[in-house]
C-alpha cells in the first residue's frame, strides 16, 4: 500500500497560539506547515491511548485505513474516527515500536 509522508506530531505541555481543538479526542492541535510537525496539547479528559499523549508520531496518507492499520500488523491505539463524511484516521503502535496515524480523505 502506497503511503505518503504527511508530518510528525509532537506533543507538547501547554496550549500554543492558533491552536485548534478537536472534541473527539479533547486535543489542541497546531501546525508549523515549513516543517511538516503538528503540535498536540491533549487534555487530562481525553480519551486517547497513553502512547498517542505522550510520544510523538509519525502520519501517512494512506487510500485506505482499515487497510493500512491491517497491514502494518501493529497494536491499534485509536480505531478508525471518522472525521467527516471522507475523512478518516487510525493510530497503530507498529511492530518496531514506533506511534504511526493514518489519515484518509
């Protein structure tokens, strides 16, 4: 399966300007679109696995996600959210270790 590079995201400890909120998962999210790196400030009251809260991680674009999460043969962190009608993500601790999302639009 063909996945494309979108950023790294890297938690951080407090809310930054121009954050976003997401209720879904109780985070701020921030970008920095020069480097590809999305800051995350989670919330004490989210739902979100410990690993997504406190290490960073590593997202693909991918044509499918129940397909990528399949395939990358890791640890499912965040089941398939839909985002909107399109939009869909997934968080795998993958076998080597590392937290991987895989977004699909």
């Amino acid at each position: 399966m063909q996945k494309t590079y979108m950023h790294t995201g890297i938690p951080v400890p407090a809310k930054m300007d121009g954050m976003n909120y997401m209720d879904s998962l109780k985070v701020w999210i921030g970008y920095n679109k020069d480097y590809d790196i999305e800051y995350l400030y989670w919330e004490k009251e989210t739902p979100a696995a410990y690993r997504m809260v406190a290490e960073t991680h590593v997202a693909y674009k991918v044509a499918d996600v129940d397909a990528a999460v399949q395939e990358s043969g890791g640890a499912v962190l965040l089941p398939k959210l839909m985002l909107g009608a399109t939009t869909a993500i997934a968080f795998v601790s993958i076998k080597d270790g590392p937290v991987v999302e895989f977004y699909q639009d």
